[in-house]
C-alpha cells in the first residue's frame, strides 16, 4: 500500500484530524458523549491506520515500542496514584474531595486525571497488542 | 408487554441464541470467537433496552430536557465492551499459538492429534 | 442484524465472517444510538468495528487459514439452542415492560444521580461522572483487567531472540 498515491494522500491528511479528535473526545468527556475509552481507542486506530499505510516498520520508528510499553504501565499508574494522592491529602483512597480548595473542583480534577490515564493505558494496550501480532509473523519458525 | 417491548426481547433472545450455536456448533476457533462477540452484544441489548424511555434524550444533563434515559446501563455496558475487547485481544493470541503448535484452527483435529500422543504435552511448540 | 448474523453462521470463508461482524457492530451502534446511549454507541463502533476486526484479520493472516471445515452434524447445537431461547422467552415474561417508568430500574438509585450530579461533581455528563466518581473502583478494576490483558498478550506472542540455544518462548 505504500506506492497506492491516493491512500498515501488521505492518510496524511486525515490522521492529524483524527488524533485532533480523539483529543477532542477525551476533553469534552464531561460535556458530551466521550470520555477515556473511547479517545484511546480513537488514537490507537490512527496510529493502526499509519501503519497500515506506511509499514509497520515506519511506525516503529516514530512510535517505538518502549514508549507504548510505557504508556501501558503508567496509565494504571496515574489511576493508582490519583488514588494514592487522596489517601496523602487526609481522605480515604480514591477520594476526590480532597484534591482542591473545594468538593466540585476536587471532583473535576479527580475525574480529569482518572480519563487520562484509563485512555492512556487503553491507546497502549491497542497498539501493545497490534505490534505484537505485526511482529510474530515477522520470523517464522 | 407492548408489541414493541416484545421485539426489544425477541431481537435480543434470537441474537442470544444465534451467538450461542456459532459457539457450540462450529469447531473453527475464529469463528468461534466471533459469535462470542456476538453474544456479547445481544447482552448489551439486554441491559440497555429497558432503560430507554420514550421521549427522553441522552443522560447529558441539560436545563432544556427534563427526560432522561436511564444512565446506569450504559456504565455498566461500556465496561463490558471494554473488558470483551480485552477478553478477544487474550483470545486471539492463544489462538495464534495454537495455530503455531498443532498446525491447525479446527477443534476436532485439535482434539485427534491430543489423543495420538496424550503424554506429549502438547506437539513441540 | 439478524440477516448478518445468519450469514456469519452460514457462511464459510473467514474473511467474510470477520467483514460481517464489524458491520453487524456498526449496526449495533445505530441500533444503540436509537436507544440513547451515545457513549456506549460511541465506543461500541471504535472497539467492535475498529479494532476488533483488525486484530481478527492480523490473527487470521498469522494463521493463514482462510476456510473453515464444513460442519457435520447441526441438530445437537440447534436443540440446544432452541430449548435456551423457550427458556429465555419464558424468562422475558417476567421482565419489566419497555417504557414504564416505574421499573425498579428507574427507582432505586438513579434519581439521585440524575438530580446531584451536577451539584456534586460539576460534570453534566452523568456516564462519565458515575464511571468516573461515583462508580470509580469499577473503572479502576476495568482498567487493571484492560493492562493485564495488554501484558497476557506480550507474555504470548513476544519473541525472544535467544535462538541459537534452540529455546524459543
């Protein structure tokens, strides 16, 4: 697919959008429908999408594997750590309340940095998988 | 029960059912996994239907509605999906190595070459 | 969705299987946005559509197998699943109608979310506020359901390079 110029063209043009989006979804989770799930799932499809156009190889160099390893773990770590901030600031683990001057603003801040380590880890566990199953077919036994 | 809540049901239990014989029937372990997805989501159906009020909008709460669809369902399910795309990713690796190991996808032969060498532990990987 | 279904189960080339199924979720994605559940219709197309189905076509081009055995005998599994749905039916039959508002499902809980989320946590999104506050361990446990599979996959499918000594995890 790498010589096919409409593909190529499209490609270019529409993954930027596409990561834009998904940003667009993660942030807007509290106004409308969204939230961490589906904004990971949108960036782990662009970065699918890249390379299916371009080679996995392209997109090892550009989105290499310790990095989504990474990605996988620390997003579990901010989940945790959020958890871990309330039990610092004097209230039980995984209370948001504590987290700002007041009960609302410490409820936003909570629920922002859960959704962005939940859409963290899902965007790494997508690519995780799908670098995995690229790979295999790589040296065959 | 209105003719419509009895086609929510029907549609759910036919979809049910559906996914349940492509799981049992078909020895192919793709397309085994494939009707479990299906089962899956004749399951979310199951949940969110009853929650839908007619004449009532999104749960996004809004001072211009005063209706809303049950929002409860919909957390539940979106955790489903997720943990179902997890559960498929898992799946879908075993087979791969299954398919490595014994050669093949089709649980029969899978089943026939098990019973020629039971003390193998499996053909060399 | 229930034609796609049939042919899914008729049919007996895998890739139509795998095309089939990620446009039976788009349906299913409709289907729920009719229902209004917008997120659960959102993440339903990016995940059933998107990458289910590429995953399932990376699996089958690994497993190079692009027909599956015809099947012998039908009649066992469609019993079977014909006494489950007599028997779901008659579970339906208990099952609170479709749009009565007084079904415990609308009662017990629910109304408090709906009245204080707003109040409470300053997000109008009540999904999002209950997945994310009020049900928050849930999501923290979906998450760590989410790594593990991330990490069962690379304990499966990685490659170690140590091939001269003959062992290859």
């Amino acid at each position: 697919m790498r010589r096919d110029l409409v593909l190529r063209v499209i490609a270019r043009t529409l993954i930027p959008f596409i990561l834009l989006f998904a940003l667009y979804v993660q942030f807007h989770g509290d106004f409308g429908p969204g939230g961490g799930f589906q904004a990971g799932v949108i960036i782990a499809a662009a970065i699918i999408f890249y390379a299916l156009i371009q080679g996995v190889e392209a997109t090892r160099k550009s989105v290499p594997e310790w990095l989504v390893e990474t990605m996988v773990a620390s997003g579990v770590l901010i989940y945790y750590g959020v958890g871990a901030a309330g039990l610092l600031l004097g209230g039980n683990y995984l209370d948001y309340f504590v987290l700002s001057h007041d009960t609302v603003h410490g409820q936003e801040r909570g629920i922002f940095w859960v959704e962005v380590g939940v859409a963290v880890t899902v965007s790494g566990v997508m690519l995780m998988v799908f670098y995995m199953f690229a790979s295999r077919a790589k040296d065959p036994e | 029960m209105t003719l419509i809540g009895f086609l929510s049901y029907a549609i759910t239990i036919f979809l049910m059912v559906a996914g349940l014989t492509i799981v049992v029937s078909w020895g192919n372990l793709i397309k085994t996994l494939v009707g479990l997805g299906i089962f899956q989501t004749s399951v979310y159906l199951l949940f969110i239907a009853p929650g839908k009020l007619i004449g009532g909008t999104a749960p996004i709460l809004d001072p211009r509605f005063t209706v809303y669809s049950n929002p409860l369902p919909h957390v539940l399910i979106l955790t489903a999906i997720v943990v179902g795309v997890a559960t498929l990713a898992l799946g879908l690796a075993l087979v791969v190595r299954i398919r490595e190991a014994y050669g093949t996808i089709e649980e029969d032969e899978i089943l026939a070459l098990d019973a020629e060498n039971p003390d193998d532990g499996g053909p060399r990987a | 969705m229930a034609l796609a279904v049939v042919v899914i189960a008729r049919s007996r080339s895998l890739f139509t299987v795998i095309i089939l199924g990620g446009a039976y979720s788009f349906m299913m994605a409709t289907v729920l946005t009719v229902l209004d559940a917008v997120d659960v219709a959102m993440t339903e197309a990016s995940v059933g559509a998107g990458i289910s189905t590429v995953l399932l076509l990376s699996a089958l081009y690994l497993c190079k197998n692009e027909e599956a055995a015809p099947h012998g005998r039908l009649w066992l599994p469609l019993a079977v699943s014909i006494t489950t749905a007599g028997m779901l039916v008659y579970g339906t039959l208990g099952l609170p109608a479709f749009n009565d508002p007084a079904a415990p499902i609308h009662t017990h809980v629910v109304p408090r979310y709906l009245n204080d989320a707003v109040r409470e946590t300053g997000v109008p999104n009540v999904v999002t506020a209950v997945l994310a506050s009020y049900r928050g361990y849930d999501t923290l446990g979906e998450t760590t359901v989410v790594f593990t599979a991330g990490v069962g996959v690379i304990a499966l499918l990685r490659r170690r390079r140590r091939q001269k000594q003959g062992a290859v995890v």
